[in-house]
C-alpha cells in the first residue's frame, strides 16, 4: 500500500474550515453578516468562555425555509449569488456560502429558524459535519445560530488560540465594528451573561458610536461629510485633542463592509497635519459610499483589504472630508468649550453636556487647494471643488470677541460689532439663576437674521436653526412607521432612469408609496411619479431621485438602507424659501433639548440649536473673569 492517499472527505472538510473559522471572533463575524444579510433589524450575540464555549448569534431576520434548513450547512450553499458573473456585483456580507458549512464542521452546531409569516420553525442539529437530526420547533421570527464546543474535534487549531480574554476582546471588537458600521441595526452583545454593547438601533450614527465608545465621545468628535465625484466620505473623526496611542480605534466602511486601508488611514491622519503629535493617531468612524464598479473589496472571507480604481480621488476625497472637520471643529471649539460645560451643569450632571458636534456641509468651513492635491485632479474637477468650497470665508471672519459666540461657521455671524452687541441687548440680567425646570420658562425673544428663532430658558439662551429644525421634522416624519400624508401632483413627472436604477425604484415601489411617493413604471426604463410626501412641499423631483438613486449599485442600499436615504433626500430637496416653524414646533425641540440635556441635530448632523449661556455673556461683557 502506497503511503499517499486521498483524504477523508470529513477530514479535509476539517481543515478547509479551519482556515475560514480561524477563532471565535470568525465565527461571531460571518454568523452577524448573515443576520445583516438577512435583514435583521435587532441581533443578540451571546458568548461563553471567549466563544470557545458557546456562541449564540439570534436575529429577526427574514428567516430560512424548511426545505433550505439542510442545505444551509452544506458547502457552497448560498442564496446570495447564482452566476459567477454576480461576483464581479457582491454586495451581501458573505456570498460563498461555505460560512456556515465551516462553523458545522468544527463545533456542535445548532440552526434554528422561522421564516416570517409560517407557522412554525425548525432546527438543524450538526456535530462535526455530520447532521443529527432535523425537526420542528416552536420558535419566534428570526434565526438562531449556536455553535458550541468550538473546535472539539481539531485539537490542533485550539492550540493556536490565545487567552479566553484575548478571544473575548476579539469578538468584541468585530461585535463593535458591526455596530458601528449598522446604526439601523439594534445589537445586543454579552459575555458570560454580562452585557457588553447595546445599540439602540435608530439610525443615527452619533448613538452608535455611544453605544461603544460612551457617551464622551459626543464631545470628543466631530462630524464629516464631503462629497466629490461620486465619491462619498462621512462619519465622526476624533479632535486633535482626543488622540490614540493605537490606530485600534479607527473603523473604515466601504459601501458598510468594513475595511483597513493603510492608504486610507495615512490620507485620514495627512489631514491633521501638524496638530496630530508623533507617534498618535486620530480616531475615526468613518464612511466611503461609492460607486461600486470603482472599488474592488478582496473577497476572502478573512483579508478585509481593498483596491480602488482611483485611488488618488479617494484619499483626496477622505483627506478633505477630515481636514474640513479638523479646522471647523477648531473655530467652534472657542465658543463651544465653555458654553457646553456650562450649559451642561445646568441640564444634568449626568455629564451629557450640549453636543459640539459639528458639520462642515454647509461649505463655510475655510479651505485652502493644497497644490500636491491639485496635481492629480483634471481643472473642471479643481472649478468644482473650488464652488463647493468657498474659500474666501476664512479670511472674512471678524476677530474673535464677544462675536465669538457666532464664530460657528454653521452660522451667520454679524458683521460687525454694533450689530453683535444690539444682537445680545434683550437679554435680560437675572438674579437668581432659574433651574431649567420645563419648558413653560421659556420666553421668545425674537427672530434673528429671520431665520434664527431666539429662546430664554432659565439661564440659557437658545438660538434655533428653522431649516435645520425642519429637516429634522420631515426626516422624522418620513422615518415614521405607517403611512405618509401624499400632495397629488398637477402635471405628473416622467424620468428615465439607467436599467439598474429602474430596478431599484421598481423593488422600492411599494415603500415609496408609504413614504407618500406614488411613482409607477411608465415603459421600461421610465417612471411617472405623480404623488409626492405632502411635508415636502414642492420639490425637485428630478433632482430628488437622483440623490435617492446616487450609489444605487449598492445592493445592501436596495433593501435596507433606502428608506433613510429617501428622506435624507427629502430634506435636501424640500424648498427652503419661506420656512416658518410654529411655535409648537420649536417647543418640541426645546422640550427634547430639556428632556435629554443634548441638542438634537439634523439628519445631515448639524444641531439643530446653539446654546449660550448667561455665563457665557458676562463672561464675554467682563462683568466676570
Ligand atoms: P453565505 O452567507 O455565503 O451565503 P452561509 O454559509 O453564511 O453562506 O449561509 C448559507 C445560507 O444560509 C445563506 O445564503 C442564507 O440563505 C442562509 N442563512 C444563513 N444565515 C441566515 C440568517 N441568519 N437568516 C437567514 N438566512 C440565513
Ligand atoms: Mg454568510
């Protein structure tokens, strides 16, 4: 007998797996990017030991039929790809099918699941590849996947495991990285019956980021967002002030798969220039949504690197978006500092003061053409970077005095000091500081700029932003659960749209319509659109699709993500001129403002108030130091 031979099929299973399931965090990984591909708007992830244990990964996504239950646990089966050609389009987490095939051949694997609508669920029980049994069970909408005794039966890989601890932090660190890059999704993270995370799921990236850094990091971070030839680039970049003594701390997500990038990472800390000390790196949540032809995400399963075709236009892009930030943030930080620890003292001593969060969208923000950045960009390219970023703001600014107080170049400060101090005039000297007890205290003092709504709360003085305000109400209505209130159209609107645009308003027919836009197919490749969300007003169409359908090759878009981008592009595209919030309205946010202690933004992250405090202005007039 020859001493070569083919490998059991089992064993050579085995080993396959072990290259794909590396160590706990492995499995933690492609069992969430299964819950995401399913939809799941709530996943729980419980471990045990490290994971070595136990893991458990449930979700309320749109669950497996019975018939797929075997299948699922079989290699290379998957429902997310059919052609090779779809490789070339991946969108879905995983797509090789061979996650869960890997996970069954190395632990004591249970998957149990109920498709939404059936009656009931069924479980698959597997050891070590081999299928024990498949049954009926009683169980909720969703998918639970278990994997137990990790690697019981390839003592060689358990060897290569490090500490219990050290496997927790890992899974604990992708579990932070899908919370951050889901802020639609709720997660709920446990070890050992301890909870770790706890997302609340509703969209707004600032909380995610909460969920896992804490509530600090409001105050330590500020918001970016800049986009440039199809390229977008968003997210939360730490101040200079907040650095880290590791790069552990910066999460990238292309298209919301997260990525490393080292040439991302060295474009992000370029943009901090001097400020960033040697041998520190910035911290950062960031975003690059682009089209999807133009990148190119290395598919294996475990290397999350990533080629662009252009590389140059997306570190500009990236570098850009964080120096914008980096230098607002710094013309705020003036104001800001003492204006939201004293308002915070005043709302709560919980320590949640007023966000200094900040955009930079509005394009005040001071910027300079760096001629190194320059050299690659054709000059139609440079004359469209220099509109969207006016430069000469920078050097128009009035020195920083009492007119600090609208330094925030998200504001329309006064021109000159007579008019800043006629602006802080009506406030009124108090004796006694008045707790912020509701807000029946609080007294309108006018209107500035007619746009600027000015409020008196106990010792704070808030000015209100109406068009941010009112982004934020159509945001939130459009966001809301049911049915939008539509305004039918006098002459309806036709489009055309490319073929994979059309796909995607077609598959969104129907929850475009509950967000009150009625548009149905009109040929091929054109859609007649003759109701729109009454909220709105009157609107670009046009316009107002084509913001929705901008990066629409993304197929995670397509199904989860595109209601909040509808009403992101509502808001931008709802008209500006003649907006008048009642006073209902602005009670509403005063109210929000009292109740949590933070200045709610809007959906872009600009705040929706700016708070100055009666400390503040004395300090400011020097009756006290
Ligand atoms: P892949 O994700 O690459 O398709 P997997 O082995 O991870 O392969 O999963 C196989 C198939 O099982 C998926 O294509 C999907 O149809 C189904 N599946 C796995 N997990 C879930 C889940 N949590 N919810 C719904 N379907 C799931
Ligand atoms: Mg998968």
């Amino acid at each position: 007998m020859g001493r070569i031979h083919i490998l059991d099929e089992n064993v050579a299973a085995r080993i396959a797996a072990g290259e794909v399931i590396e160590r706990p965090a492995s499995i933690v990984k492609e069992l969430v990017e299964n819950s995401i591909d399913a939809g799941a708007s709530a996943v729980s992830i419980s471990i045990e030991n490290g994971g070595l244990r136990r893991i458990q990964v449930s979700d309320n996504g749109i669950g497996i039929e019975k018939e797929d239950i075997p299948l699922t646990v079989l290699k290379h089966a998957t429902s997310k790809i059919e052609k090779s050609k779809d490789l070339e389009h991946i969108s879905s987490m995983g797509f090789r099918g061979e996650a869960l095939f890997s996970i069954a051949a190395v632990s004591m694997f249970t998957l149990r699941s109920r498709p939404k609508g059936a009656e009931t669920g069924n479980e698959v029980r597997v050891t070590g590849g081999k299928v024990d049994y498949i049954r009926e069970a009683g169980l909720p909408e969703g998918t639970t996947a278990i994997a137990e005794n990790l690697f019981f039966n390839t003592p060689a890989r358990l060897r290569f495991l490090k500490s219990v601890s050290a496997e927790t932090g890992a899974v604990s660190d992708i579990v932070s990285r899908f919370i951050l890059g889901n802020p639609s999704v709720s997660f709920r993270y446990s070890s050992n019956g301890t909870v770790i995370y706890h997302s609340p799921g509703n969209g707004r990236l600032i909380d995610a980021l909460v969920s896992v850094y804490g509530k600090d990091i409001r105050n330590n971070t500020a918001y970016a967002d800049m986009t440039f030839n199809g390229v977008r680039v968003y997210g939360y970049i730490g101040k200079h002030t907040f650095y880290q003594k590791s790069g552990r701390n910066q999460s990238l997500y292309i298209n919301g798969r997260y990525v490393r990038s080292d040439s991302i990472r060295r474009a992000a800390t370029k943009a901090y220039g001097e400020r960033m000390l040697k041998g520190t790196y910035p911290f950062y949540v960031l975003f690059i949504d682009m089209p999807f032809n133009e990148v190119d995400v290395n598919v294996h399963p475990n290397k999350m690197q990533v080629h662009f075709r252009d590389q140059g236009k997306v570190e500009y892009v990236v570098g850009e978006a964080v120096a914008r930030a980096v230098e607002g943030n710094e013309q705020t930080q003036v104001l800001d500092i003492s204006a939201a620890a004293s308002v915070s003292a005043l709302i709560d001593d919980k320590g949640e003061s007023i966000s200094s969060e900040k955009q930079n969208e509005t394009g005040h923000a001071a910027y300079d053409l760096k001629d190194d950045k320059e050299k690659d960009l054709s000059n139609e390219e440079k004359d469209i970077i220099r509109e969207l970023l006016p430069r000469e703001k920078k050097t128009d600014k009035p020195e920083i005095e009492q007119g600090s107080l609208f330094a925030d170049d998200g504001f329309a400060f006064a021109e000159n000091r007579k008019d800043r101090d006629a602006y802080a005039a009506p406030v009124k000297d108090r004796e006694e500081p008045v707790p912020l007890s509701g807000i029946s205290s609080a007294v309108y003092i006018g209107t500035a700029f007619n746009t600027y709504p000015i409020f008196e709360m106990g010792e704070v003085l808030y000015l209100i932003d109406q068009h941010a305000a009112h982004e934020r109400m159509i945001y939130d209505a459009l966001m809301a659960d049911g049915r939008v209130i539509s305004q039918q159209l006098l002459i309806p609107e036709i489009m055309t749209f490319p073929h994979d645009q059309m796909l995607v308003i077609e598959e969104n027919m129907e929850m475009l319509a509950e967000m009150g836009i009625d548009a149905e197919p009109f040929g091929n490749l054109s859609i007649r659109v003759t109701a729109v969300p009454q909220i709105v007003g009157e609107i670009n169409i046009r316009a107002f699709f084509e913001d929705i359908l901008e990066g629409a090759g993304d197929k995670r878009n397509r199904v989860r993500l595109i209601k909040d981008r509808v009403a992101r592009a509502a808001c931008k595209r709802a008209v500006k001129a003649g907006w008048k919030l009642s006073e209902d309205e602005i009670m509403n946010i005063l109210k929000e403002i009292t109740v949590s202690g933070v200045i709610p933004h809007c959906p872009h992250g600009r705040p929706l108030a700016i708070a100055i405090t009666k400390t503040d202005l004395e300090k400011g007039f020097k009756r006290i130091v």
